[in-house]
C-alpha cells in the first residue's frame, strides 16, 4: 500500500493509505488538505506498521515517525 501523510487544517498530520495502483499525484489531486509531510509506501509485518520509500512526483518520502502516527489513527481515528 501506498500513504500520502497531510497536514490537516488544525496542524495534525493524517495519514491517506491508497492501493499501489493510484498514483501519489492522483491521490495528491483528490485532497483538500495544502501541506504534505511525506509520502511513500506502508506494510503491516508481526513489528507493526513499516514506513519506506519516497514520492518523486510529491517530492517527499517516508519519515521515521510515520509508523506511529498510522498506528495511532488506526487505534483511535479521533486523535
């Protein structure tokens, strides 16, 4: 799977995960939100969530602290 994380409008950062199919530009074009803060590709292994890669067409990649941040959302979407 592929991830774009954004900036929401209160300066939280969402994670969108997408199938590799989509392009990062494509999924870029569908929200609203202004900031990306990375992008790249996520894979669930028996450590939890794994965060790697880069976005040429974003220009961004994966950070270390995006793997906590999917795990968080994921455990409680209202944060």
């Amino acid at each position: 799977m592929k991830y774009i994380m954004f900036e929401d409008f209160s300066g939280a950062p969402v994670p969108i995960i997408f199938p590799k199919r989509i392009d990062f530009a494509e999924m870029r074009e569908q929200i609203p939100y202004t900031k990306v803060l990375s992008a790249g590709y996520v894979q669930l292994s028996g450590a939890g969530f794994a965060c790697h890669g880069e976005s040429k067409s974003l220009a961004t990649a994966a950070r270390p602290e995006d793997s906590a941040i999917i795990t968080a959302k994921l455990a409680n979407p209202d944060l």
